[in-house]
C-alpha cells in the first residue's frame, strides 16, 4: 500500500481550558482505579473520546495489550515501524497480535519519499537523533491519530525522571490530545507478575539482556545494576521515545511548543 507522504505538524490549540478541564475531571474521577478500570474508562467515558492504542511491541507492551485485548480486542493499535527495528521485534509483533486476539492492529511507515528526501542514506540517526526519531516515528504516528481524541501508553513512572509525576490522564497541549497511561504507578515488579500470572510471551530480545527495546542502532544491552533504560540512546542526553517528541524535541509533562 502506498503511503501518502505528509509532514509532521501540529497546529496550536487556541483554548486548552476545557480540555484541561476534561482531564482534570477524568484523573479525579479514576485517580483511585487500578489500570483495569483507568483502561476501560478511557475506552468508554465521553470525556475520553475516541482513543487508539500506540504500542512498540517492546519488553514490557504484552502486559498492557492483554489489557486492551480483555477490555475491547477491536480498539485500534498503532504500531510504528521505523525500518530500523530489530527482526525479533518484528516477529514478536505479529505473533501477540494474533495470540491476543488483536482485531485491529495497524503498521505505520514515513512514506518513501519523504524517508528520500530526509534521509536518503540512513545516516540521520549519526548526526540528530532526535530529527531521526520525528522522521521515523512522529511523522507516521501523527498522521495515524488524526481523528482519534486520545491515545494509549504503556508509559510508567519509574522508567525515567521525565515520566516520574505522570497521572492516568495527561493533556498534549501542541495537539489537544489525551494522553492515557493505564500503568503509571505498576512497578517491574508489577509487570512481571502480570505476564507471569497470564502466561503471556516475552520479548526473545529480553532474555540477551535488552530490558528496554527501541530501534537496533539506538538500543544496546543493560549490564548488571544499571538502570533499564540504560541502553536506550547510550551516552546521548536523552531518555525519551520519539513519539514522545514534538517538532523534533522531548516534550516534557506539563511543557508547550
């Protein structure tokens, strides 16, 4: 299928007030729900409103997609392939969507032109990692929410310092999408006991010593004792996804462009 080449560009919301009205309602009504609940509501209150999932697929995403696959196996899911991928997450894609059910499982790319125009060698992720990052996954990801209200992540708050205050439900100001994450408070602990409870499969990369899996360049093995994320961008100032950016630069809880 030929993919329509666009531009990631997000317009200002001009009044963010009831929008984050919305939100400020949504986190009082479900702040003392456990994901379960925080899932189904996003999926079902009308102050959420039409929400898809955005999934990597990665270390941790079977535990939260078993969630969405109880709560409503037709909500739809993102998947971001960035052509930079590891080959096993690839596989380990196609093989939970089809164990969990998954009705509605779509696989973004930047069209190829666009890819030609900005990286025609593949060598972006040397010199910007973060451009790399909006070309690859901002770009697709944009054009894919376009007429959904909100979007799923599997975000949590032990991950990084960025994501330590983050609440149920958050406002994307450069958008005027919400943010959900069912997860925020679960601890490793808390995953691994729900993945072991439901029997459900891991990421063969894990087991090689990779807790957190992003694209191959960017992701290296976690040595024993360092942080989980420790091998995502290593030695670079930088923590966060890039689907967690905007215009190319980490938007941070509670910042504007």
């Amino acid at each position: 299928m030929r993919h329509e080449r666009v531009e990631s560009q997000t317009q200002p919301v001009r009044d963010l007030a009831p929008l984050r009205e919305r939100v400020a309602r949504l986190n009082a009504r479900y702040r003392h729900h456990g994901a379960t609940d925080v899932l189904r509501g996003a999926l079902s209150d009308p102050e959420a409103g039409d929400i898809a999932m955005v999934s990597s697929f990665g270390a941790e995403s079977v535990a939260l997609l078993h969630l969405v696959a109880i709560a409503d196996r037709t909500t739809p899911v993102l998947f971001i392939d960035t052509r930079l991928l590891f080959p096993e997450t690839l596989v380990y894609q196609q093989e939970v969507a089809e164990r969990l059910g998954l009705k509605d499982v779509r696989v973004l790319r930047t069209d190829d032109e666009l890819m030609k125009e900005r990286d025609p060698y593949g060598a972006l992720r040397f010199s910007d990692t973060d451009a790399c990052c909006a070309l690859r996954k901002t770009v697709p990801l944009e054009r894919a929410l376009q007429g959904f209200d909100g979007w799923i992540t599997g975000r949590k708050r032990y991950q990084s310092t960025g994501r330590a205050t983050l609440d149920f439900f958050e406002l994307e100001e450069e958008t005027g999408r919400i943010k959900v994450n069912p997860l925020a408070h679960w601890q490793p602990e808390d995953v691994r006991a729900y993945m072991d409870e439901n029997r459900l499969p891991r990421h063969p990369l894990v087991s090689q010593g990779y807790p957190s899996i992003g694209c191959w360049p960017c992701t290296s093995k976690v040595a024993d004792g360092e942080d989980p994320r420790a091998g995502r961008w290593r030695g670079e100032d930088k923590d966060e996804c890039g689907i967690h950016f905007v215009n190319g630069r980490a938007a941070r809880q509670g910042e504007t462009t």
